[in-house]
C-alpha cells in the first residue's frame, strides 16, 4: 500500500517541525500594533507547512537538521506567506484555508504593505545571520514567481498558450519555491554539491507534479475543505495542461468553440462544456501521466542517498502530491 | 543666493547620471512581454531620480564613484519604483508623476507582481554582484518602510498621533531610504566608517526633512505638477506634523471639533476649516522650523569631508528639499 498520509510523512521530523513552529512565531512579533494583529490571524490559520517539511526533512536527509535548518524553514514560510498575502489582493479572493482573505478583511492597502514586510521579514533572517547562501537562492525564487504569474497573466488575455510556455509558468511561479525549499534544507546540513543538486532537482520536479495535480483539480473536483469550487481555473480563463491537451487534439473549428466558450470569463455558463470537453479527449489522463512522469523524476534525485526514514518520508511525499485530492 | 536649482546640483555626477541610466534600463529587461510592456511604461515616466542621484553624489563625496555605484543607484531606483508601483495599490491613486497609475491601466493584480518583480530584481542585483554589504542595508530597509506604512495606517484609524510616533513613522517610511541611498553611496567608495556613518546620517536627516516639507505642501500647496490636491493628506485622515502641533496647543472642545471634522474622510467639506485652524495655530511655522532643524543636522553631518563640489551640491539638495514646492 502506499503511504500517502502528511501525518506519517512528517514522522522522521515531527519533534523539528514543533520547534519550527516557535522559531516562526517568534519571528513573526514586531512592535507595530497593526503588523502583531494581522500576523496573529495568518498563525491562526494553519496550513499543511509542506514548505518548511521539505526544508526540514532534506536537511535531515543531506546530514542532519541544524539552526540553519530552522532559519530556511521560516524564511521559506515567511516568503510563502507574504505570496499568499499578495495572491489575496491579485485575485480579489475572498477565501484562503477557509477563512475570509487578509484582503477581506483588511483590503488592499494593508494586504500589499503586510506582503512586503513578511517578505522582508524573511530576507532579514538570513542577512543577520550572513546566510548568504539563502539569499541567492531565495531572491532568485521571488523574481522568477512574480515572472511566472506575470507571464501567465499575459498569456492568458491572449488565451493562446502552449504545453512548452505552460511548463515555463508552472515551473517559475510554482516548483522554484519548492526546489528552494528543498535546495536550502541541504545547504544548511551539507556542503556536498551532489546532495544540494539532488534536493534542488527532487524540489523541482515535486512542484511540476504538484502544480499539474492542482490544476487537474479544477476538473475533477477538489475535497470541500479547500473551498475552491470546480472550474475556477476556467472562470479565470486559465488554459492549464488538460485544456492545452484536449486543444492541442482538437480540429480546428471545435478548438475554436471551446476557446470562444472560455472567453466568457467569471459567470461562464458553458463551464460544463469545457470540463466534458477535456475529459472526452483524454485531457485528465494525459496530465496526469506528465505528473508521474516528473514524480518519477523527483523520486530518481532521492538515489543519491542511502536510505533513511527522512528519504520514505520524501518519496511518500511524491505519491502524496500526485494522490492529493485538495 | 541659495542654489537650490536640481539642474546645478546635478551638475557633479551629470556624466555619471548618464551612465546610471543606460545601466537601470537594461537591468529592466525581461523575457516576459508583459513585464516588458509595464517597465517600457515606467521608464516613460521620468522622475527626479533623487535616489540615485544621492548614491552618485555620497560615492563621489566619500572617495570617487565606482561600478557598485551604478550597482547601488539601479538597486534603490528599483525599490523606490516597486514601493511607488505598490503604493499605487495602497492608495487606490489614479495619478502618480502626472500619468495614470499603473494601477489604473493594469489593475491591482499587476501592480502587486510587477512591484514584487522590481523589488526582486534589485535584490538579485546586489546578489549576483556578491554586494553582501548592500543587501545588509537595503532589506532592512524594506522592512522599515512597510512597517512604517502600517504603523501609519494603524494611527490614521485611530485618530491618535503624537509628534514621537509621527517622528517615527516618517523616518521608517521615507527617511530610511534617502539614509540608504548614501550609505550605499558610501559603501561603494570607500570603507571608511566615518564616511559611511556620516553619509548615512546625512541621509536620514535629509529624509526627515523632505517628509516634513512634503506633509507641510498639503497644508499650503503644491505645484499643479504633481497633481495632488491642498488637503489630500486630510482627506485621508493623516494626522501629519502641522496638524500635530496645532492640536497640541488647543484647547480640549477645539481639539475635539477638529478631529470630528476629519472623521469625514474622502469628501471632508471641512478641509479649509482644518487647514485654517492649522495656519492660524502656527502649525505651518512650527513644522517649518522642525524641518530647518533636520536640514542643519544634514548639513553638519557633512563636515567630516573636505570641501568639493560634490559636498556643495549635497550642502544645496539640503536647501532644496526644505525650499520646494512640489
């Protein structure tokens, strides 16, 4: 049977994870009343952290977990948190884990500022520690995932996008944060180039797998608790791996049927349409083959090390991502 | 005479301007079209660089400019660009330097990227360049300004400012980045502390002054140029200096009226009532003499270094600042 279940995965690290959460939360304080109110609700709601597992099992994995270790978990967790923030104010969402968006909540201005003090936030934990070896990597991970969202938006007015352009997008706004995670984790617990390069590329191709089984999602239906209804990416116009599949095998007058249906945007009546027309030519099936190809990728960068529990952790952690149902 | 014309105070660093802008505008270019497209917007927009032209002028001062001063100059235009693309955001402004915001033609969604974008390219930078130093000082920096936003939009709502939290707020929000401009500009020239403390405090009390002149404009008005109207600032319900000061030396029923009339917010039909009351309290004068103050300390922090044309003009951005009218 394969073990698919987060609360296993994060056994061989479950003691680091708790000390983590106080490291973070220490973080987090600051004298400006309204900066403390509104990073008390972000604790409130807590997210599965797969960022800082990742940090915290590859540095177990590449030679032990040390204080670096705890210093990337919450840089990484401050960078996470700070795109959530921004994502609130790009996508005008209204829900985030469930509860009412920062955005919401405290509109735009704040949301935009709170943003830009957590990212800083981050950046300051590593510069006062002469983590410079975090700084590359993380500064490099914030301009390709505003790169990546920013490409996607572009393409997406012009609703012409292809599978080549699709894997630049996912890989920049989604897999470079998690092969940052993974990079940093064995930066803090090694100087073995061959285990930094392994995690980087297991990362990678964790995030590639990862973001297609979410955009898959949008078709197949996500569990309630996420709160994101079916179809969401196709009201937002999104053309994501199963609809660029289905197009791609499409004649030419039904491919233009469809992209006419998708410029009907937020209210789209034929929503249904779109998501019978990619399952009725193979688009969820062929996705989810490319999933498995790069979680098969992900699982090959493991070789590396001998094993370990932290190294069945990371390889459950890719059934899981390409299992996932929310 | 008082020299305070921006033409001749550039006129020790014009070559090296020149240079500075050839070097900004390739560190703008993208592979993405639509980040092209925004930052082809932005460079259309010309400011008054002071930023880089306070970097140009402190490496010149403090030992001669050098390549991490071009370096340094293209980092904080970057910032101060990603801050003014984010503000756009904040304010909801539909005008900034006289064209419409980048919010107006590309709404929230690409103002939030494009600002992260802009912030992370000036990191990278710094990074790519191994200018430690810089990045030291800089993501400090972007903290400070965030968190002084905030905690203006935490007092604003509460209607409750005193001059030290004023003080604070403005030398967080603005004073920190004028302070980084030279103390990079320093840093890029020479390594001595004395220079680089001086240069940095220069910077600082620069800034404070510059806000303060700024927060009095509203109150008396500025030059149709910039396009913000008398009053903005009261029409926001920010508490700025003048105000400060007339309240506090008010009676407690006159003090309360005045604050009832800022209660109205964004179409206040008391905005002369406020403004008059301040004029007739000596709000403007006192903030005057409190920015005089400020200018005197800039000055003085410059008497570490031996006369030269750079120190005269840093001596006349001093009186510039404090004379402007927009």
């Amino acid at each position: 049977m394969i073990k698919d279940n987060l609360k296993e995965i994060r056994t061989p690290v479950i003691t680091e994870l708790d000390e983590f959460e106080k490291i973070f939360k220490d973080s987090l304080k600051s004298k400006v009343g309204l900066v403390d109110l509104v990073t008390k609700f972000i604790l409130k709601q807590k997210g599965k952290k797969i960022r800082p597992l990742l940090v915290l099992l590859s540095a177990q994995l590449s030679g032990g977990v040390t204080r670096r270790s705890y210093r990337g978990a919450s840089l990484v967790e401050l960078l996470h948190t700070a795109t959530l923030v921004h994502d609130d104010v790009v996508d005008g969402a209204e829900k985030r884990r469930g509860f009412p968006s920062i955005n919401a909540i405290w509109k735009n201005k704040i949301s935009v500022l709170m943003g830009d003090y957590l990212l800083s936030r981050g950046l300051l934990l590593a510069v006062e520690a002469d983590d410079f070896d975090f700084l590359k990597v993380i500064t490099s991970t914030v301009k390709r995932m505003s790169e990546g969202e920013l490409l996607q938006i572009g393409k997406t007015r012009r609703l012409n996008i292809d599978e080549e352009t699709y894997f630049r997008i996912i890989s920049d706004k989604t897999a470079s944060l998690l092969s940052t995670c993974c990079e940093i984790g064995a930066l803090s617990a090694s100087n073995n180039l061959k285990y930094i390069v392994a995690m980087r590329e297991y990362g990678e191709n964790l995030g590639m797998a990862f973001q297609i089984r979410d955009d898959i999602l949008d078709y197949v239906g996500k569990s309630k608790l996420i709160g994101k209804p079916l179809g969401a990416d196709i009201k937002d116009k999104k053309i994501t791996l199963p609809l660029i599949h289905a197009l791609s095998i499409a004649n030419k007058s039904e491919a233009k049927e469809i992209i006419g249906y998708l410029k009907n945007g937020n209210k789209n009546p034929k929503v249904n349409e779109i998501i019978e027309f990619v399952k009725g030519r193979n688009g969820i099936e062929y996705s989810l083959k490319i999933a498995e190809g790069f979680a098969l990728k992900a699982k090959a960068s493991l070789n590396v090390f001998p094993d370990s529990a932290s190294k069945t952790s990371l390889n459950n952690l890719v059934n899981f991502v390409v299992n996932r149902s929310n």
